[in-house]
C-alpha cells in the first residue's frame, strides 16, 4: 500500500506540472485556456518527431521545443486572447476551445491515429528504478519529474516575487489599469506570463510523452487533470498546485485499487467532492476558488 | 433632437411577415416528407436536432452567459436514459421524451454546484461533468462499455413508418422547444434574462433574481439537449457512450451559435442551417473538415463576435421574431450612418425590455 502512495504522490508531480501553467496564466488574464492539454500534446508531438527524425533525444529537444512554445505562448496571447478579451469574458473559452479543436485534428491529420511515446528515445530512463528502503522500487523518471515539478513552481514563485518583470506580472494581475498608471506595461506583462505559462505546458507534454503514450487527442484529459489539480490545490499558493495534484493522483491510483475503470472516476470524484466542500464553506463568493498564486507570492 | 415623444414598438411589419412565413414553413416541413426521398427526411430529421442543439446552447450561453463545454452530458444522458427506460419496458417513443424530462429533472440538482462557477470555471467544469457521467454510464451492464447497445424495441415499426415517426417527432420538438424559447424570452423572465446577459451584478442590484433565472435556462437547455439526444438515439438506433458523450457535440453547437449570432433568437436557427449545409457538402473532407469548422468559430469570435445574425441585425435594423422591444424617436427615425457607426446607440435601440 506505502508503495502505491508513493507511486501516487510521484505522480502528482506530473499534474502539478501541468496545472501550474493553466493556474498561473488564470491568475494574471482571468482566462482559462481550454487548448492548455491540446498544446501539451503539441509539445509532446515535437518532441517526438525531433527524437524520430533527427534522432534528438527529448531531453535535448526540450532545447529547441521549449523557446518554440515560448513563441506560441506570446503569439497567443497577442493575437488571439488580447483580443478576444476585449469582448468579454465568455469570448477566449470559445477562442482557445476552437483553437483546441484545430490543433487536435491537425495533430491527427499529421501523425495519424497511432499512439505514440518519447519511452523509447530516453533509453533505460523509462524503465529504471531505485530501490528505497523496505523493497519499494520507485521509476528514476517519476522522481525526476517530481523534483522538475518542484524547481518549477519554486521558480516561478522566486520569479514572481523578486525579479522586476514578476512584479509587473503580478501587478497586472491585480489590477491592469493601475499598473499601467504606474509605469507597467501590461500587455508586455501578459504576453510575457502567457510565455511562461506554455513553457510550463511544453515541459509537461514532453513528461506525458516519456511517462506513457499519448495521441492526438490526448489533450483534453490532460486539461482536466491540470484543470483538477489547480481547484484543488487552490487554497494556497503554487505549492497549493503541488498539493492538489498529489491529492488528484492518490484518488486515481486508489480509484484503480477499488475498481478497474476506478483510476479516472476517482480523479473526478474527489475534485468533485473538493468542489462541493468549499463551496459550501465559502458561501456565495468564488473568488478564492481558482486561487491567484501571485497574490499569495507577495 | 425634438420633443416629439418616442415609439416604444415590438412587432414591425417585417416580423409580422415573419411570423406567418414561420408558420407556413413549419406546415410545409409536416407535409414535405411525401415528396423527399428517405435519405432526405433522415438529412432534414439531423437538421432539426441541430436547430435544437443550437437554440438551447444559445439559451444557455447567448442569454444565460453561461457558456459550458460539456453540454454533451445532456446529450448522452437524454440517450442513455432512453436506453434504460425502453429496457424497462416503456414504448420507445414515450421513451424518448420520458428520457428528457428525466434528463431535466437530473440537471437541477446539478445547477445547484455548478451555477455557482463562474466564466471558464463553469465552462470546464461542466466538462468534468460530462467526462465522469461517461465512465460512469460506462459501467452500466447494459451497455457494456464502450461497445454499447441498441434501441431495439424500435425494431417493431416498420423502417418507413419508423422513419416517418422521428421526422414529425423532431419537428415537433424543435416547434415546441423554439416555442417555449421565444415564450420565455418575451414574457417577463424575458427582461430578466437579457438584463442578466448584458450585465449580471447590475440586474442584480435592480433586483433580478440572477441565480433562479439562470437555474431556469440551464434545465430548460438540459431538458432540449436531452431530447435532441434521444432523438439522435431513435434515428440511428445504436448507442456507444463515447459516440453521445462526444465533446464535439458541444463543438457542434459552439459553432452554430457563434456563426448564427450568440445572443440573438435567429441566429441559432440561421447557424444551424449553415452548419447543416457545411456538413452536408464538406462532412466528407473528415479531419480538414473539423479543423475548418474550429477554425471558423475562432475566427468569428475574433472577428465577428455577433455572428451573422447580430451583424446583419446590427446591418438594416431587421428583426424577423422579435423577443424586446425598440424604441424609435418619431421624428428621429431616420439616421442611418449613426446607427451604423455607434454600436451604444444601437444596443438601447435593439432591445430595451
């Protein structure tokens, strides 16, 4: 049993680092980016066709694929949700929905329906284990990711809480017409957030990729889980992130103890049941639902 | 500008001419069928499920502003209780319209937690919703997984007579269901909703009750979308969760709405028709075919955020099927480059309710 829990709280790990990018680009736009698990399997994509191809291990493909998604971040936030914004705050969930639907058939248009993995291009990683006191074996790639979970969100609380730009940020989230009075550029702070968010996404897609198969329609799942992890783990700050997604994978892996079909329902379950509980407590008001991590970081 | 009083109108003569050619066409679809082929009356039967699938997203979101991404629950719930309920014994077709009323009564416990999501909150996590209801209809014996089951019972009728039978069936529900829309959007609850669409916390503050108004779109748009989606059962007979539980069926619907014109009585209508005519000719392109239709809904939200409705709307002044009223200054009728010009002025023209 202490092996699954292990194993569980390794995994979230991995939700942490995709929901930290969805919380944090909702904490400083307001937007919620229905392609986030679509962009992570784009990334995925790359990734793989990069190790295939040109026979670049992922590890070094994350040099290329990283800077790339940076772009796409910026370029979304630019061209797309800046302006879709402007109309409201129904219009960038129809926006990034339809955007998630071209990358996904895209995506199948290219590779096919196959399913696909990065396990094969970084060698013994996949398959290697450490063996922790009282026989359990825990994969070398599961620490790893949790360990790049937690330099991730350590990051960007120092980012957001010491450097100039992660002020900027923070201020915009607050409050853009203000920051603006004060000298702060909020779209460059947007765009760069959104940057930073799809850098957060394309290292999550490429640890999809080396810790189990995806294909091109992968996305939305990945969606939900950041989407559970981030509610969550709200309470807090990013480390709430962390929490949330350790709570989201114990209640799979023990949903898959109970049941065979268990592993997703009890993910939604226990989301559905936190979402319950604080609704109750927090009466009428939401706002601390989908909990700001940069206001926490101040 | 002049003292001269204004002239609050509701009806004009176009949408008088309206209302009659809406009548005459839907007399015309009741008697169509015996000069389509029978291909035609299954492509005119889909058309009318997306003409509900349209209107009660666009109830939901356009009016309601609560845009949800997982509204294919109703969808496979209005299908699956229709299963259960034939399993169970109950004529098919009974079956079908049981299944919505279920599949209403189902979404009002649901609206409890879930209306009080906000914006994309409420969006994915009704998403959520529709990605647990599926494994969990998945584990019924009956359907047996994703291999799913039929509606067998449907059997006993003969295919024409069957077919006949679902053609009526849709039309009927698209009238009733465009009815009770068009009821509520003009009558008192009316006012409420468009109050609520155009700014929530200031309806609130004039005493709207938001929430109830809001509870009465969702379960009305649960209760059509359940039906559409037994009526999809009936016309295609089988039953595989992951086909009714699809989210490209909210895709669908995001997509009529958003080229119709979100927000507007005909846009619904007018994007249904649209989709149906891209479908019709494109539906064979397969995976370009989807990209193009995601591409389009970005571009008009990027774009054209009213839809084609709202612009042509916007455009002439028309309004086929008015839900408000307008208010005209009689002396001051005529000025059209400010009305075309000034989106404010044209919004207290459009519907002051």
């Amino acid at each position: 049993m202490s092996n699954q829990i292990i194993q569980g709280v390794l995994l979230g790990g991995y939700y942490a680092l995709i929901a930290c990018g969805l919380s944090f680009m909702f904490s400083v736009m307001r937007i919620i980016n229905l392609a986030h698990g679509s962009l992570a399997v784009l990334s995925a994509y790359a990734l793989w066709w990069l190790a295939s191809r040109f026979h670049i291990p992922p590890f070094a493909g994350l040099l290329i694929v990283l800077p790339l998604m940076a772009v796409i971040g910026w370029a979304l936030q630019r061209f797309l949700l800046e302006r879709s914004a402007r109309g409201g705050a129904l219009l960038p969930i129809l926006t990034t929905f339809g955007l998630a639907i071209v990358i996904d058939n895209m995506l199948f248009e290219q590779f096919g329906a196959d399913t696909r993995s990065l396990a094969p291009f970084i060698g013994s990683l996949s398959y290697d284990s450490w063996e922790w006191p009282g026989s359990i074996y825990v994969g070398k790639l599961a620490v790893i990711m949790f360990f790049a979970a937690v330099v991730l969100l350590g990051g960007l609380q120092l980012f957001l809480s010491r450097t100039g730009l992660g002020r900027a940020i923070r201020a915009t989230s607050e409050d853009p017409d203000t920051a603006g009075l004060v000298g702060v550029d909020a779209r460059r702070a947007n765009a760069v957030a959104a940057a930073i968010a799809l850098v957060t996404v394309g290292l999550a897609g490429a640890f999809l990729g080396m810790r189990a198969t995806f294909d091109p329609y992968a996305g939305t799942p990945q969606l939900l889980f950041a989407f559970e992890a981030a509610v969550i783990g709200g309470a807090g700050s990013l480390w709430g992130t962390l929490i949330g997604g350790i709570v989201l994978a114990l209640a799979q892996t023990l949903g898959a103890q109970v049941h065979p079909q268990g592993f997703l329902i009890g993910g939604h379950a226990v989301f559905l049941i936190v979402l319950f509980v604080r609704l109750s407590m927090a009466g009428l008001s939401l706002r601390s639902l989908f909990n700001p991590p940069s206001r926490s970081a101040s | 500008m002049s003292a001269a009083s204004p002239v609050i109108e509701r009806g004009t003569a176009t949408s008088r001419i309206a209302g009659v050619a809406v009548a005459v066409i839907i007399a015309l679809l009741a008697f169509a069928p015996q000069f389509l082929s029978a291909g035609a009356v299954d492509r005119m039967t889909a058309l009318f499920i997306y003409v509900i699938l349209a209107a009660m997203w666009n109830a939901l979101a356009g009016f309601g502003g609560l845009v949800s991404v997982g509204q294919q629950v109703f969808f496979g719930l209005g299908a699956y209780f229709a299963i259960r309920l034939a399993d169970a014994g109950l004529n098919p077709f009974l079956a079908l319209f049981a299944s919505g009323i279920i599949v209403g009564a189902v979404s009002w416990p649901l609206s409890l937690i879930m209306l009080r999501l906000r914006n994309g909150e409420f969006a994915i996590g009704m998403w959520v919703i529709a990605a647990l209801t599926h494994l969990l209809v998945n584990l019924d014996r009956l359907v047996q997984g994703e291999t799913g089951t039929s509606l067998i019972s449907l059997n006993v009728y003969d295919a024409s007579a069957r077919r006949l039978t679902i053609y009526w069936l849709a039309l009927a529900s698209m009238t009733a269901l465009l009815a009770i829309l068009f009821g509520l959007l003009r009558g008192s609850t009316g006012a409420a909703i468009r109050a609520i669409r155009d700014n929530e916390d200031a309806a609130a503050s004039v005493g709207v009750r938001v929430t109830g108004t809001k509870r009465l779109l969702f379960v009305l748009a649960a209760f059509g979308i359940g039906i559409a989606g037994a009526l999809w059962l009936a016309t295609s007979i089988t039953f595989q969760p992951k086909t009714y539980f699809n989210v490209q069926w909210t895709a669908y619907m995001i997509f009529m709405v958003l080229v119709g014109g979100i927000g507007t009585f005909e846009g619904a209508i007018l994007g249904a028709v649209v989709f149906f005519l891209i479908e019709t000719w494109f539906g064979g392109a397969g995976v370009w075919y989807l990209v193009g239709l995601g591409a389009t809904a970005v571009l008009f939200s990027l774009f054209l955020p009213r839809g084609l409705w709202g612009t042509i709307e916007e455009r002439f002044g028309l309004r086929l099927l008015p839900v408000g009223y307008r208010v005209r200054l009689a002396t001051d009728v005529v000025d059209p480059a400010g009305n075309d010009t000034q989106p404010q002025h044209t919004t207290t023209d459009r519907e002051t309710a």
